[in-house]
C-alpha cells in the first residue's frame, strides 16, 4: 500500500511540474526561460521521432490506400458516368441543332409551294426488296395512303401504309415507283422511274430514270424536275423538286431517249421529312426548285506569243570608186 500511495504521489508531482512547464514555456514565448531545455529535448528525440515516422509512414500510406480504394472506385465510376452523360449531352444538342436546321428549311420548301405538312422523323430503313423507310406519325397523325413524302431538298416518296403511330414510305428510287413529272424550261411531261438500290450505288448516282411522252423533245444535261401532280393530288402534288438530268442515252433507232437523274434528296441520309397533308391551291410549279448555281468565271489565259525571228543583218555593198 506504501509504495502504491508513494506512486500515486511521484505521478501527480511530475504531472503538476510538467503542466508548471508548459505553461511557463507557452507564456514566455521567444524569451521563455525554457528555451535551452526544449532545444535540448528536441536535439535528443528528435532523430528518435523522424525514425520512426521512416517506419510507420509507410505502413499508414497503404493502410489508407487499402481502406480510401473503395471510395476512389467510387469517385472514379462517378466521373466516369458524368462523362459519359456530358458526352451524351453534347450529342444530342448537335442532332437536336442539325434537326432544327432541317426543319426550318423543310417548312421554307413548303411555304414557297404552298404545301400544309406534318414533320416527321424517319426512325428505320426497310429490309426488303422494297425501298422503303418507316416514319414516326401515322393515322393518329391525320396521315393516309398516297400521301406525298418530302424533305427540305424535295420528293422523297408517298406513303403506302398506315398504323396508328407510324407509317411506310415507298421511296421514289423503288423499281416499283413511276412519277410524274415536267421538265423545267420547255415544260416537257415524262415519266420517272426508280432504279432501285442498284441505282444508289451505281456509277454516278442516278437511282432514278426518266422518258418524256415526247421522244423529239429537247432534252439536255443539267436540266432539273419537278412533279407534275397526280389526278386528286394523290399520290403525289405538283411542283416538289425531284433532280437534275445527268446524262442522255439514246437507243439503236434514235426513235426514244432515255434520261438519268441524280435526285436533289441524299435517300441513304434521310432524316427529317415531312408528310403532305394538303396540296397547295394553285401549282407552284418551278417555285419550289433550288436557285441555280452560279457559273464559276474562269479568268481566260493570254495566248503565249510566238517567239519572234532574229533576222541577221544584210551584208552592205560598199560601190567602188572608179579611177
């Protein structure tokens, strides 16, 4: 019992001398007068504690790497998923940009000729032998069979069947698909005819071909097309731009001409189209059609000179004189 009160004394003693020190030391400041002792303490266990932290700092690095890994896959699964919607962000306001554009061209081609539409979106191609593209409107929509299809860039095609959300479109490139139509200029009637896919990818890109009524009619490269419109509008309007002639094929007796047209709308981008839901009052005719390009000026070359002929002087005769 002796030597556990003795203890008990010894340890209060120094833990009241050690708390006189401290707060002697922490009054004093720079003029504490236990300066010398703390330099001395600290020159004597210094090196003990810059050991030992050698030693544990390490072992409580991977201690927390070991316990902070969870949370990190955590954080870096986190920024990887608000990427991945930033990105999808980014995407989505670009198509949105791209659709916008389309559209506000589309509802231009349509108030120039005078055409009521309904925008629509193609949301899948057909697999088939048919050339054909579902749309995202149908019967609830106010569409029907043979309505006429068009884009911003002209004829796409007429509608074949209706469900109530969605619609078939047979395009004009169809082998199926004859449209008629007016040559610009001379105001020629023929008849356009789809060549199918093997059109779309043939040499030139004329998927479509046409044949006037009148074979003697006057006929030449770069002339454009529009659609002549059908009894009761239906299934196709006047006036919607279909393409220009590229090149002329004449056969054996000259008696029939066959023409081919690259069509103004791109069929293996299609996108946003509209459904023509009115025909205009009056035919548009070329109102609708592109302005033509402009020729390009291409400065003329001088002609180079020919390079002129040195002509060597004449000898003189020089007359003698007589004696």
């Amino acid at each position: 019992m002796k030597d556990t009160r003795r203890t008990r004394v010894v340890l209060g003693v120094l833990l009241v001398v050690a708390l006189a020190m401290i707060t002697i030391d922490y009054r004093g400041g720079e003029e504490s007068p236990l300066r010398g002792l703390r330099d001395v303490g600290a020159t004597v266990f210094g090196p003990v504690e810059r050991a030992s932290a050698s030693v544990v700092r390490p072992v409580s690095n991977t201690v927390d790497a070991v316990t902070d890994a969870p949370g990190e896959r955590r954080r870096a699964d986190r920024l990887e998923r608000q990427n991945q919607r930033l990105r999808e962000r980014l995407r989505s306001m670009r198509l949105d940009q791209d659709r916008s554009a389309q559209l506000q061209r589309l509802l231009g081609s349509a108030g120039m000729g005078g055409y009521k539409i309904l925008a629509a979106q193609v949301i899948s191609a057909g697999q088939g032998f048919e050339d054909t593209v579902t749309i995202d409107v149908g019967g609830r929509s106010g569409v029907k069979p043979d309505m006429t299809v068009m884009s911003a860039d002209g004829l796409v095609g007429r509608v074949t069947r209706v469900g109530p959300a969605t619609a078939t479109v047979l395009l004009a490139t169809d082998q199926t698909s004859s449209v008629g139509s007016r040559l610009e200029g001379s105001k020629e009637i023929g008849i356009v005819q789809g060549r199918g896919r093997r059109g779309l990818g043939g040499h030139g890109g004329t998927p479509l071909r046409l044949q006037l009524l009148n074979a003697a009619a006057p006929i030449q490269p770069g002339q454009r097309l529009v659609t002549l419109g059908s009894q009761g509008q239906r299934p196709y309007v006047p006036g919607i731009p279909i393409g220009v002639v590229e090149r002329i094929d004449r056969s054996s007796g000259g008696l029939t001409r066959t023409a081919y047209v690259r069509p103004f709308v791109r069929f293996t981008s299609l996108d946003v189209v509209a459904v023509v839901v009115a025909p205009p009052k009056t035919d548009p005719r070329d109102a609708v059609l592109p302005p033509k390009p402009r020729p390009v000026a291409v400065p003329a070359v001088p002609p180079t000179p020919a390079p002129s002929r040195t002509t060597s002087p004449s000898p003189t005769t020089t007359p003698s004189r007589g004696n």
